[in-house]
C-alpha cells in the first residue's frame, strides 16, 4: 500500500507530465489535487475540499487587490501614457547613445507604474516603440529585445501582480511585498540601460545618432504629458509606503484615479470602457481559477506531508545553504524555460517555501528573487510568453530576430539577480521602513 508521501510525490510527477502536454494549469491542479487528496483521505473528505475550497479560497477581501490592479493597467492603456511617456523620454535621451532604446526602457518602466501585467506592457510597448525605432534605424534585433525585456519590468515594480500571488501562497505581507519590488525594478531597468549604452558606444551601426533639433523648452513642456503616471504612481506606492492605504485601498484608488484620468484626457469612450470591463472579468476569472485550483493542490500537499518533510531534509543537511540556494534558483531557471512560472509557483512554492525560510533566508527578499526568475521566463525560449505576444501584436516580425535579440538582455538578467543575491538590502530597505509595517 502506497503512503500519502508517495502519492503526493507522484501527483507531482503526474502534474508536470500533464504541464509539458499544455493542458491549462488550473484544470490540472485540480483535477490532481482532487484525485490525490481522495487516495490519501478518502472519496468523502476529496468531495468536502471540492465543494468547500474553490469558494473559500477566493471569497478573501484581500484578494480585490488583483481585479483592481488590472483595472488600472487598463485605464492607463487606453489614457494612452505609455505613448506620453515614451515622446518624454525620447525628447530627453534621444540623442544618446541608443537613445530610442534606452527610452523605451524608461518607458516601460513608468507604465509599470501603472500596470502589473508583464504581457500588457510588452503588448503597449511593442505598439508605441517599434515603430519609431525603425523609423530611425535602430537595429531590428535590439529594438525588439529591449520591448521584450523592458515589457517584464511591470512584473516587478508595483502594482506587480505577481508579487501579490506570491504573498498569498506564502502568506506574507501584501504591502511589503509591493514596495520591495520599487528598488529592484528600478535596478533592473537601470541595468538595460547601461547594457545598451555600451553596446551602441561599442557599435554605433545598431541605433544611429538622433539628428533631430530638440529645444529645452519642449523637454521640459514634455514633463506636462507624464502627469498621469507619476500621480498614480504616487498615489498607489506613497499611499502603501505610508501605511494610508492597505493594497486593496490602494488598488481601488489606483483604478478609480487612472479612470478619472483617462475621462480628463478625453480619450476614454463607452466602447473601450466596455473593453476594459471586459478584459478585466476575463483575466481575473483566469487567476482566480488558478488560485482556487492551487489551493485544492495545496492541500494535497499538506497531508502528503511533502513540504515538511522537503523543509526537514534540506535544513538539516551538511550543504552550505548559499548553495542550496543557488540550487533552488537553477531550478527554477531552467523550468522557466519550459512552463508558466506563475503555475510553478503555485506548484512549488508550497514545498520550497518553508525550506527557504527554515534555512533563514528573508521572505520578502526571497519574493523578489521568484518575481525575478518569473521576468527571465517572459523572454526566453521555447515558451517565453513575451517572444509570442511580440510577434502577434506586431504582424511580420521574425521570431528568430527576436530570440536573437533578447540574449543581451538575459545576460543582464543574471547579473542583476546577482546583485539582489550579493546585496539583500536592495529589495528590503524599504520594506524595513514602512510606516503601515
């Protein structure tokens, strides 16, 4: 007769199978959490979690942060700042050293602001950018690596969606969770930015000059056209830094200003509102299904016994921690290659977590580095997420040329992840000095 260890180990290998078949996560989970709690327990305990969990699980208040977030990001799409903020940025850096690119990477950086969806960002960028760094001959590859890449920024600094999705697997703090991320996507856009100066610097044929004659009079009348997104961005980190608004505060502040500003901007009408709402219910029904179902796989989990035990075997382990550590972040970087990282955290989290923590890593910190791992997954190949949407929002583009262009920027990826690993303090220091705590 098998234990609850084994069947547990087996749902999981029976969960990746299904994983690498494209089967959608959500249908997975549950139908392996039901099937493998109802070996362990029984058929009447399996039926109770299916009746009882899927509601449970989402009918939080908590959770409101997410549909709202979304929402945002909506707004602010068809308020149409993103495009603002790019003229801003080119107006300013154009004439550098790829200047083009390095303000798509600004860009991409203030509508993150504003927008917790890596795939959103990616899909606004692609739209405003690619079009004028072609127009001025930027290099094909490099234009479409830094969209690719600057679209990922939105997972880390807030509202990131998926810094919310990892507070609720992990239980922890929603709010610290969101300001930790400011630093470390500020860092990582910085970091593109240096990467593409040199290689410009190195080879001016990728992104010639700028020729353009930009007075100081329009850079700074420019400043005017960003009001929205430094408002909002104000609103919903000030306002959770501050201890003035929970997330969920902040979130409904955050959607209902981004939508008084798209109204002032006039350039939101019934049509798109609609499309908003819409788009809105459709994504949120996706996570919450996910959610629902990752709970149900969770309690499988939890009478298997497999995350105590896992926790057990590698906190008392001879292995230094660093590199068990180290160990964790190459699985989780080779799995990006080859499934969604928001299934894997919902897969895996439940057991690694408690390890991690066990072996006294810091929970915020090590929420940054899982966000971080989860921006690689966007842009590398076979399944990066944001190779696809590039080339579907951008008809004719070659994905070749795409996953040529985003090697650069993977490279600067494992840098920057270095340097969250080296210097810790970049993720916590503001979370250390929350007023709300």
């Amino acid at each position: 007769m098998m234990t609850p260890e084994m069947i547990g180990w087996i749902s999981i290998a029976a969960l990746f199978v299904l994983l690498l078949l494209r089967i959608p996560i959500a249908f997975i989970l549950a139908a392996i959490g039901f099937c493998g709690f109802w070996a362990i327990t029984g058929i009447d305990p399996a039926l109770r979690l299916a009746s009882l969990v899927p509601y449970s699980a989402v009918a939080v208040h908590s959770f409101s942060v997410v549909p709202l977030f979304i929402l945002m990001g909506h707004f602010v799409f068809h308020a149409g700042f993103a495009t603002d903020v790019y003229r801003s940025a080119r107006l300013w850096i154009g004439r550098f050293p790829g200047g083009l690119a390095q303000a798509t990477v600004v860009a991409g950086a203030a509508f993150a602001a504003a927008s917790g969806s890596g795939f959103a960002s990616c899909a606004t960028l692609a739209k405003v950018t690619i079009p004028e760094m072609t127009r001025f001959g930027v290099n094909r590859k490099l234009a479409f690596g830094v969209v690719a890449a600057a679209g990922t920024i939105a997972q880390m600094i807030p509202p990131s969606i998926l810094m919310v999705m990892y507070g609720i697997i992990t239980e922890q703090s929603v709010g610290k969770l969101l300001i930790a991320g400011i630093f470390p996507g500020l860092l990582a856009a910085v970091n593109y930015m240096v990467m593409i100066y040199i290689r410009v610097k190195r080879n001016p044929e990728l992104a010639p000059l700028i020729r353009e004659n930009v007075t100081w009079k329009e850079r700074i009348i420019s400043i005017k056209s960003i009001w929205g997104i430094a408002i909002l961005g104000f609103l919903v980190m000030g306002g959770i830094y501050s201890g003035a608004f929970t997330p969920s505060e902040a979130g409904a502040v955050g959607a209902f200003g981004a939508f008084v500003m798209a109204l002032a901007v006039k350039r939101l009408n019934l049509t798109n509102f609609k499309e908003c709402l819409i788009d809105v219910a459709r994504t949120t029904g996706m996570v919450f299904l996910i959610i629902a179902s990752a709970f149900m796989f969770g309690r499988l989990l939890a009478v298997s016994r497999i995350p105590v035990t896992m926790s057990e075997v590698l906190v008392g382990s001879d292995v230094p921690r660093f590199w068990i550590l180290m160990g964790v972040m190459l699985m989780y970087l080779v799995m990006g290659f080859f499934i969604d990282m928001l299934a894997a955290m919902f897969i895996t989290l439940p057991v690694i977590f408690p390890a991690i923590v066990g072996l006294g890593y810091d929970p915020i910190w090590f929420g940054v580095l899982m966000v971080h791992l989860c921006e690689v997954a966007l842009i590398t190949p076979p399944f990066g997420l944001n190779l696809f949407i590039l080339k579907g929002t951008m008809p004719g583009i070659d994905l070749k040329e795409v996953i040529q262009g985003i090697f650069p920027f993977f490279i600067v990826d494992l840098i920057t992840l270095a340097l969250y690993i080296a210097f810790p303090q970049i993720a916590l220091y503001l979370p250390s000095k929350m007023m709300g705590g």
